[in-house]
C-alpha cells in the first residue's frame, strides 16, 4: 500500500535519511525502530509532506505521491499523529478531534468521531476538557483519535509509548490492533521496542539515518545479536 524506494530526506543541507526502502502492506503493522536521531519521525513526517525529499519515490497504492501537498496526501489517506502529539492544549478534546476531520464534510466528522470515542471510551468523558489538561496517555488518545477524525488508510503513529504507563500502552496497543483489524495499515515509530515486536508484523531498524535491519517481528524477536545491538529490549521490564 505504502511503498518507500530509496527514500532520502532531511532539512536543508542536512540529509537525515539517507536511502531506505520500506514496504506497508494493506492491514499491516509495520514497526520503525531504532536509537535518538536515527530518523524515525524524519521518515514518517516525510510520507506526510512535511520533510523535504531529496531522492527517492513514495508511492500509495503505486501512485507517486513525492510531491504532493501534505494535505492531499492526508485526503488520500494519509494521517499522523506526531511526536510530542500537537495537540491544541487550549482546545477541547471535542474541538481537537474536530480539527483531524477538517477534510470531511461534518456529517462525516460526526461518524468518525463516534467510532473514536467508541475506540478510546474514556475521551467521550472529557470532550469539554482543554487537551492541555488531560493525562499524558489521554493525550495520546487525542493524538491518535485526532488522526483518526481523518478516517486513514494509513496511520502513522510517533513514539507509541513514550512517557506512558504500562497500562495505558496496553490500551493504546490494543486499540491498534482494533484498526488493523479494520483494515487500517499502521506504521509505528517506537523507541521502546518490546511492544512494538509483539504486534507488529514487520521491523524496519534504522541507525544514523540507515536501515541496518529489516525482517518479521518473529524474526527480530528471535535474533538475540540484534536484540542486544539495536533493540534494547531489556530496558523495559515486562508488565
Ligand atoms: N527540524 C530539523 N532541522 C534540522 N535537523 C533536524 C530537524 N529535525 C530532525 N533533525 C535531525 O535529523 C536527524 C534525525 O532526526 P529524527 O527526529 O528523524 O530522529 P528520530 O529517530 O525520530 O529520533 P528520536 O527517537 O529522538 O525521536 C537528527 O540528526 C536530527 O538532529
Ligand atoms: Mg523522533
């Protein structure tokens, strides 16, 4: 569905990814992995338009969409949520998830957001609440449900779990295996990659801007060099 061919991308003069090769297939879980700086958030904030490309193809569905604006990669089905999540703190929870329907007629923003709330329960108790308010995990309900106003085929979600408790991963965990389930294919950016490997059904590892490792989760979780090289696995004890 979303293909990446010798993508480079960066800022100016400063390449951050430097030729990476990267396939989603429809209803898949495609896992982005790797240290600080390494270029995960460069690659995804590329396949929405918002990182220059200085070579290489993106395609969706084998068009070429390289060059196009980032809201109609978004009305192609296209959505983020970003790291550090954006959200407008001073905005509701209501207005916030509005705003991530902002390309779809409101009859349609009134649908989409049903099955939000439906997916994240707790965000229905707090739509007059300013986003800047909320815990950190309901942020990132936010975050995710606000993409999600946009009805994606392909949601791009940066640090999954950063900053989150165990329990509320859990949830945003299970709620992404809810959209795969519906058909959504979702490329995931994690630093913490344990939870990542347990879902996801493809692991692209970078380092410094280069795809070093590339393979099935099954595959990752069982290479214990990469593991100890790349994955860090053993930061995180299991909840
Ligand atoms: N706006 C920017 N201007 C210039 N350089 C940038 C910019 N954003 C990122 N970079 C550089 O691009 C490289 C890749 O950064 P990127 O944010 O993609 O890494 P990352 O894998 O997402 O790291 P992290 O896990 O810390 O979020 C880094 O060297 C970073 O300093
Ligand atoms: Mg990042």
């Amino acid at each position: 569905m979303l293909t990446l061919e010798g993508l480079v991308c960066g800022y100016g003069p400063f390449v951050a990814v430097h030729g990476l090769d990267l396939v989603v297939p429809p209803a898949g879980v495609v896992a982005l992995v790797g240290a600080n700086g390494a270029g995960k958030s460069s690659t995804i904030m590329a396949v929405a338009g918002h990182v220059q490309v200085l070579e290489g193809t993106i395609r969706l569905d084998g068009e070429d969409i390289t060059r196009l604006p980032a809201r109609e990669r978004l009305r192609r089905g296209i959505a983020l949520s970003p790291e550090g999540r954006k959200l407008f703190p001073d905005l509701t929870v209501a207005e916030n998830l509005e705003i991530g329907g902002y390309i779809h007629p409101r009859a349609r923003v009134a649908r989409s957001r049903e099955r939000v709330l439906s997916l994240f329960p707790r965000l229905g108790e707090r739509l007059d609440q300013q986003a800047g308010s909320l815990s950190g995990g309901e942020q990132q309900m936010v975050a995710i449900g606000r993409a999600l106003m946009a009805e994606p085929r392909l949601l791009m979600i940066d640090e999954v779990s950063l900053g989150l408790m165990p329990k509320v991963i859990d949830q945003i965990y299970a709620a992404i295996v809810g959209l795969r389930a519906d058909g959504i294919a979702v490329l995931l950016v994690e630093q913490s990659t344990r939870r990542a490997l347990a879902i996801a059904d493809e692991v692209c590892v970078l380092e410094s801007g280069r795809p070093v490792w590339r393979g099935t989760a099954a595959e990752a979780r069982g290479n214990q060099t990469l593991i100890d090289a790349y994955l860090g696995l053993r930061e995180e004890a299991p909840s």
